[in-house]
C-alpha cells in the first residue's frame, strides 16, 4: 500500500504480484482485481512471470517482493531470481524500493497496530538499474542497491530502541538475526 502511494505522485500506479490466497477472500480479491494485481501460485509460477512480463513490456509497473516473503529479520534475505528475469526479458530497469516501519504496524506473533498510534512509514525509491549481465550479476545489483537503500533509510529514521521486537539484532534489537530467521523459513 505505502510503495503504492509512493507512485501516485508521480501518477503512475503499480500492479503487484500478490501470492494466489489473496484472490481466495472477497475483501482482498476486490482489493487486489482494483488494483489489477498479478496472482502468483507459488507451486506453479509460469503463468505470472509471462503475465508479468507481458505487463512490463506494454508498459506498466510491476511491483515485486524479490525476497518473496518478508524476513523476520526485517534484514534483505536471499532474492529469487524473477525481478532479475524479468526485467531482462521485458527489457525494462528495475527500479529499487525500500519501505521501513511498517512492521511496527503489523507483524507476524506481534499486536497489530492499525489505528491505535501514528507510525512513521518510510519508502525510499532508488535509481533505476538498466536489465544488463546475467542474472546473478543483475540481482546482486539489485540486492546491493536495495541494501544501501534499506541501511540509509533505517540510520535516518530515528531512534531503534534497544531490545524492541520491530528493531534488526544488528541495531540492537530483539528481532532474529537473519540466519536465525532464515532457519524459522526453513522449518515451516
């Protein structure tokens, strides 16, 4: 919602790649068929990545969550390789996007937060990256921009309190550190 609203100033808007469960409940496959979101069945992706591709080739933005899940480490996890394959099938820059403080407003095992205090939510777009190389070397450029995108936006944000859930171990936190995060993915 928040890289949505980001977009609207530069009145554009984005059609994301929503995993396939969103479509199962009428509030949220209204939601995602206004938003012409791309449903994506994480058993068998094929038809998303082409109707992704065809998408950015007529033009469009597609959002993608190149981690595929957010990370309880609320650090970058590994990223799947499709923001990279795509890009350089469609023949389109992928440009990065961080968004950081909404997981103080809604996390997994933690209360929600929707209307009791105004949380600071902060998206941070980057410069474009052209579709060039391989796909490892386009998504190692990716994962490194949005990386230093993800570090400036949590070193301006404000204090991280030591020993809060929302915080990264690696500002003093009490959130997994992203092996052990990693390992949680893993055992589900």
């Amino acid at each position: 919602m928040y890289v949505a609203l980001a977009t609207l100033r530069a009145r554009r808007r984005v059609r994301f790649m929503g995993k396939a469960e969103l479509w199962d409940s009428f509030v949220t496959r209204c939601l995602a068929t206004v938003a012409r979101g791309i449903p994506v069945d994480r058993k068998a992706g094929a038809s998303s990545y082409f109707a992704s591709v065809e998408a950015l080739r007529s033009g469009d933005l597609v959002g993608i969550f190149p981690e595929a899940t957010i990370s309880q480490s609320f650090e970058l996890k590994d990223f799947k390789s499709g923001v990279a394959r795509m890009a350089l099938d469609a023949e389109v820059p992928i440009v990065p996007v961080v968004v950081w403080g909404t997981q103080r407003i809604a996390t997994k095992g933690q209360p929600k937060e929707l209307h009791r205090k105004r949380r600071k939510v902060v998206v941070k777009v980057g410069d474009p990256i052209s579709p060039m190389g391989t796909v490892d070397e386009l998504l190692t450029t990716v994962k490194a921009s949005m990386n230093e995108l993800l570090h400036q936006v949590q070193d301006s944000y404000g204090p991280h309190p030591v020993g809060e859930y929302w915080v990264p171990a690696r500002l003093g936190g009490s959130a997994p550190t992203l092996a052990e995060a990693n390992m949680r993915d893993k055992q589900r």
